[in-house]
C-alpha cells in the first residue's frame, strides 16, 4: 500500500514538473520563479504541490525574515534521486508520444 501511495504522489499532475523544473533553476528557486517554469500551475496548485513534497522530504522550504519576507525551495538529496527516474519518463514521452497520439487516432477511428 506505501507503495502504491507514494506512486500516486510522485505521478500526479504536478510533481514531476516541480521537481524537473526546480532542477532546471539550479536546485534552488523562488516561489515566483517555480511559477513561471511550470506553464499551467496555478498558485494554490504550485502551493499545495511545494507543502507536498516538503512534507515528503523532497524539498525544502527556507524562510529569510526579510520585509517583504523571500521564501526559496531547494530539492533535496531525496528529491535529486528521483531526477534519474523521471527523466527517464520524460524521455519515454517525448520518444513515443507520436505514436501513443497515432494509436489514439486510429482506436477513435473505429
């Protein structure tokens, strides 16, 4: 069942996004910046997805008492592991869309 669930986490809408694109912002980015790298998110979903995966470890949230105060999410050792794996589906994605969107056609054609 742990299984199952954390599957479910890592494969939702949002956090292989989140985690990709806060790789791609060096590992480290503001709340704003997450927010432009993920075309789509809105700010709850961004918001809840962020609390998520803090709350699993894979990210890390840092508060600086600055007026306005700046909060950065940095991914961690956990969450970097994860890189491999999904980049691999993104891989496979990009690899065999064409033809997942081919099957498609001709299984709505029938």
């Amino acid at each position: 069942m742990a299984v199952r669930e954390l599957l479910t986490k890592i494969g939702d809408k949002w956090t292989i996004f989140v985690i990709l694109s806060l790789d791609l912002l060096g590992g480290r980015a503001r709340f704003s910046e997450l927010e432009r790298s993920v075309p789509g998110i809105s700010q709850r979903m961004l918001s809840t997805t962020l609390k998520n995966l803090e709350r699993d470890g894979l990210v890390i949230r840092e508060l600086f008492p600055e007026v306005p105060p700046r909060v950065e999410y940095e991914i961690t050792a956990l969450g970097k592991s994860l890189l491999h794996p999904t980049q691999g589906l993104v891989d496979w994605a990009k690899e065999n869309w064409e033809s997942v969107r081919e099957s498609q056609s001709r299984y709505d054609s029938r």
